[in-house]
C-alpha cells in the first residue's frame, strides 16, 4: 500500500508507462476518505485503472499540467474540498491569510474559479482530451447560478471551463461507469446515460421526459425567472423521482442534468470507506509543515452522509441529498482500530457523524423506494408524523467504540440536530452525549431567535431551541457535570431586519457572554437563502423577502452580536437608533450599551465614553462640534424616552 503517484519518477517505479487518468486537484494530495480526491481515485484503482495525482498545479504555466503526458483515458479536475472562492475570500470579500488544504497552511497556490482554470489549462495543451469535472465547486454550479464574488448570474460551469462532462453530488458510481464505458472506445460525447452527471448537447430530442427550464439569457433579464428555475431544481434532487433537467443557452445549446445517483447500500458505503487509504497527506509536504486540514480528520470516522435538515443556506441537499445512509458498526470499528495504531493516535477520537452526527438512517422507511417528498421538509416547521427519530444504533456504536483498548475518549464535533434530539421519545443519546462525549461545551445551532428569520432559514422556531436548553441543563446538572451550551448564531439572512438584529443582541445579552465566532450570511451557489438574497424572493413561495445586502447594515447587524466590543460602540449605536432602540442606550442592566456623558466646556461639546476607555475627547470646530451637538440632542432624547418607559 502506498500514495499514488505524484510524479513521472513514482509512475516510473510502478512500472506504468502511461497513466489512465490524470486527476488534477486543487487541495494538497490527501489520502484520506475526508477528501474527495482520495475516495475517487481509490475507487479507480480498485477496479483496475491507473491514476495519477497532479496536485496544485502551476496554473500559469501550460507545462504544470504534463508531467505525466497524455493519459489514455483522460482527465479528471476538481478544485478541491472546497469552493475555491470560498476557500479564498471571507464573507466581506477579503482575501483570507491562511489556506487549510494547502501545505503550511499559505495561500495562493490555486486560482481564483479553480476548476474552470485548470480545464481551460488542460484543453490549451490537450485540445481533444476527455475532461470530466466534479467536486463541490462543479456539483454547486452545475446549472445557471448566482456568483457572489462578481455579483453576477453565472453560466454553468461546463459551458465557461470547456469540460465535457461534469459528476455531481457523491460519484462513486458515476466515475466506474465513466471510466468503462470510455474504456470501452465510447465517446465521451456519447455518455450521456449516467445518473448524477450533467453534459452538453445542441440536440435535446434524445432527452426523455425532461423538464425545460427558463434559458439563461431570460434569467439574466429577469431574477425571479431564476427563482423560478431553483424552484424547480430543489424539487428534482431526489434521485427516485427526479426527472432530467435542460437549460438553454442561446442558439440550440442546452446543458442537460441526469437525476442523481441512487444512494448507496451500507456494503457499498464500507467498502468506499475501506479501501487502502494512507490516512495521511503525501510525504512531500512534511518539509513544509504537513496539510492542517488532516488534522482534525485524521482521527475522525465518517458514519454517515446526506441529511434530512432542510437548512436554507445549506447546499446539502443538491450535493449529498436528503436521504441519509449510514456504514455498518463493524466497519466503523476496524477502521476505529486501524486508528489506535497510528504512531501519533494519543487516544482520543475526535469525531463520529457526517454533515448531522445524530441522523443514523433516512427520516422515514419510504424514502429508500420511494424518495423523499418534494414539497415539504422532514423536521421543518414541525416534525413529520412519519419522521423516525431513533437514536439507539448511534448509542450502540458510540458504547462500543468507548470499549475499545487504547480509546480514551470519543468525541461528538458534527453538527447535531436539537429538534431531532427532542423528537426522539427518551432522553438517552442526550444523557450519552452529555455523560461521555462532550468535554465543557456543546455548540449547537439555532442560527437566530426571531422566528420570522427563522422560517426562512428553515429551522424550527425559537421555542424549540428553548425547549432543549432547559433540558440539556437539567440533565447535566442530574449528571452532576458543569457543562455549557455554546450556540452558532448567523446574522443577515435573509428576512432579517435591524429590528431582527436588535431581537438577537437582547437574547445574547441575557445569555450573560459574548460568542468569539459571528457567522455573518454568506451566499455560496446553489442554495435557497442565496437564491433569496440575489432575487429578493422565496423561490419556494414566490413571496418577497426583505434582503440585508448594504455593506453598512450588514456591519450594524453583525456588530449587534458582538456588541460588547469597543469598536463596534458607534456602530450599534447607529443600529439601535435606526431601529428605534434607544431605550438600550443606558446604564440600565437591560441596556446593551451605556451613553457617552456630555461636558460643556468652553462653547465645545466634548464626549467621555464609560464604555471605552474613560479618555476625554475633544470635539473641535466645525463638523465635529456640530456631530457632537447632535449627539447629545439624541442622548437628550433616548433619556426622556427611557424615563417614560420606565413610567
């Protein structure tokens, strides 16, 4: 067992003349079931194909892309583990310092849009070469799409990086049909039969049963045209009922979408899981400080994918599905003990789950023949009376992995569902959890407490998340345990105003602490709050939707969360005034921030901040002396406010 080859030199002592696919990626080469690159190539090799790894190339060199020459079958592109531009830039468009999934941890060794680089790459020097495309970057732009980065409606991916084919969502299954059937001497144009695949055509009558959606340069005129169309593109991403897709661009171009993958068996998933995986990234990188990615996974088991959450602003549903499938305990276990063999395992497994950790099987028995039903959610805004919420294969699993000889610890860090939680008819994963799984703190996800934004988040109202405090403290404290809740909370999603904000900062203030991390909205492609903040509507109602988009109020809203932080005073201040907040400006318990007492002296309105830094500060002449009158007319006013209030 060993890495695959990253150079002519390794291809060479494997006795390969010529590999059958090039893969080019644009993480560092990890071997592990965490990246996608590892499980597609593993799977490769596992039915005969010879593969090699072109990771990070040089993108402004042509000659980056052939150091292994041509391959026999083709190419194979991903941008990586992530969306490069997710990967490059925070919410507000700045460049990020680090990069996880790059050695050292050092940025700017891929282009921005990676994947269509790297195609546009490829096709410069192998002008007639097969390219096939996949990862999240692809699967998540596989349609027309809203790009956040150019605040643009954006073509497909497959039409801008000149990619024959595109795989899209988990594509075990799509790759081995892909590869035999070019390995069969067919056409790469002629594979157009493969479920979770997109390709290109100029003749659509070949396609059976399809739903035409509205062409691109009508979108581009019309935004809820777009809505419209994402509406029909959630509602055919299971793969049981799901019907293809077309999307036209221009004179007789379409771009077709198969439905999806059928999910995979639990055999099927254990085998993914157990091929020969090195569980490290190459040896190359050890010079520079090895890949941080591989260090919180490294010691992780993925037990399950796809989720039945129904988020908004998550993309898991066009990319993983709804329907959950779960790997078997014994494979779990071997792959648990392979673990406690690594040199630098000190005991502690950090991680069992996938996208929800506590999502063990599919909602409800149907969903595995019949799909999932396209015009509601499975927890959202209730819980379905068909839904199973049953937590008793995860707890067995998690008290036998505790047994095993050299396991200190086994931590829960996926994401868990409270609402699920509460679903479920005993108190048993909870008290589990609590007792053996968590060390402190357990960060939970109730994104907001105003219910309207709730709602269009897709999560439950903010009653339910109440619900589950009361009960995790009240078993802790049973417990004996000292242990506290720490919630992610997201602001400016769609829906919320600054009255929304306000609503959050009141509930942050009496939970008596300041959360380190702010989740600002962040429009990634291809999900229904993106899909909201780019047209202003609900595609799933076609209702409008206020959209915090100005920069500005975007700043206030994120600064409420935070609103201890010195320098985020002026800023809710300026919140609170706008939505008519003022009564918390004050000294009172109740208030978020106190005001800055005004001093006359010598005809200058001169402002001391109690909650600063206590320093005196001069207002000047002009327009600062005539900004500071006009604070104090505003404290003047919130005071007289205050008091009738108190009234």
């Amino acid at each position: 067992m060993n890495f695959l080859p990253v150079t002519k030199k390794e291809m060479s002592e494997r006795g390969w003349n010529q590999p059958d696919f090039v893969y080019v990626i644009g993480d560092a080469y990890v071997d592990h079931p965490s990246f996608g690159h590892a499980i597609i190539s593993r799977i490769l090799e596992a039915h005969g194909y010879k593969i090699a790894i072109i990771s990070q190339p040089d993108w402004k060199k042509e000659e980056s892309i052939t150091e292994f020459g041509r391959p026999r079958l083709g190419f194979l592109v991903s941008s990586g583990n992530m969306d490069s531009m997710v990967n490059h830039y925070t919410v507000s468009k700045k460049r990020r310092g680090t990069d996880a999934y790059t050695p050292g941890g050092v940025t700017g060794k891929r282009p921005d849009y990676a994947a269509i680089v790297y195609c546009n790459l490829i096709k410069r020097r192998y002008k007639d070469i097969p390219i096939i495309i996949g990862g999240i970057e692809a699967s998540l732009r596989r349609l027309a799409h809203y790009d956040y980065w150019s605040d643009k409606l954006k073509r497909s991916i497959l039409m801008d990086s000149g990619a024959d084919l595109l795989i899209y969502g988990m594509g075990e299954r799509a790759i081995v049909e892909i590869a035999d059937a070019l390995d069969s001497g067919l056409s790469v144009k002629d594979i157009t039969f493969v479920d979770g695949t997109v390709f290109k055509t100029s003749d659509v009558d070949m396609v059976y049963d399809g739903i035409v959606l509205p062409d691109y340069d009508t979108m581009l005129g019309d935004k809820l045209e777009y809505a419209r169309s994402f509406d029909i593109q959630y509602r055919n991403t299971d793969p049981f009922y799901a019907k293809p897709l077309i999307e036209k661009y221009g004179n007789k171009r379409y771009i077709v979408q198969n439905p999806p993958a059928k999910p995979l068996s639990v055999q099927e998933l254990d085998d993914v899981y157990e091929l020969p995986y090195m569980c490290d990234c190459h040896p190359s990188y050890k010079a520079e400080g090895g890949v941080p990615a591989i260090t919180e996974i490294k010691f992780s088991l993925t037990s399950n994918r796809g989720c039945f959450g129904g988020c908004s602003f998550c993309a898991l549903a066009f990319h993983q599905g709804r329907i959950v499938q779960h790997r078997s305990h014994e494979s779990l276990l071997r792959e648990a003990e392979k673990m406690t063999k690594f040199h630098d395992f000190k005991g502690y497994i950090h991680d069992v789950g996938g996208p929800t950790a506590d999502f063990w099987k599919p909602a409800c028995e149907k969903q595995l023949t019949k799909g999932v039903c396209p015009g509601k959610q499975c927890l959202f805004p209730k819980p379905c009376k068909n839904l199973k919420a049953d937590h008793s294969e995860y707890i067995s699993l998690l008290r036998k992995l505790r047994k095993l000889p050299g396991v200190k610890k086994v931590f829960i860090r996926s994401g868990i569902r409270f609402d699920y939680i509460l679903a479920d008819g005993n108190n048993d994963f909870l008290q589990e959890l609590c007792k053996f799984h968590i060390s402190g703190q357990l960060r939970v996800a109730p994104e907001h407490v105003a219910d309207s934004v709730l709602r269009m988040m897709g999560k439950p109202e903010n009653a339910v998340y109440n619900r589950f405090v009361e009960k995790f403290y009240k078993i802790n404290k049973n417990l004996g345990m000292e242990q506290y809740l720490v919630p992610y909370l997201m602001s400016s999603h769609p829906g919320s105003g600054l009255a929304e904000a306000v609503k959050l900062a009141e509930y942050i203030r009496d939970l008596g602490y300041m959360p380190e991390q702010v989740q600002d909205f962040y429009p990634t492609p291809s999900t229904i709050s993106t899909c909201m903040y780019y047209t202003g509507v609900d595609p799933r109602t076609m209702k409008k939707v206020y959209v915090p988009s100005n920069p500005h109020e975007k700043a206030m809203q994120r600064a409420l969360i935070q609103y201890r932080k010195p320098e985020n005073y002026e800023l809710v201040k300026e919140a609170l005034i706008k939505a008519g907040r003022t009564d918390l400006i004050g000294f009172d318990k109740k208030c978020l921030i106190a005001p800055r007492k005004i001093v006359r002296k010598k005809g200058c309105v001169t402002k001391r901040d109690y909650t600063l830094n206590g320093q005196n500060k001069n207002c000047g002449k002009g327009k600062n002396r005539k900004a500071g009158l006009r604070y104090e007319k505003n404290f003047q006013k919130s005071h007289r406010n205050r008091k009738n209030s108190d009234k």
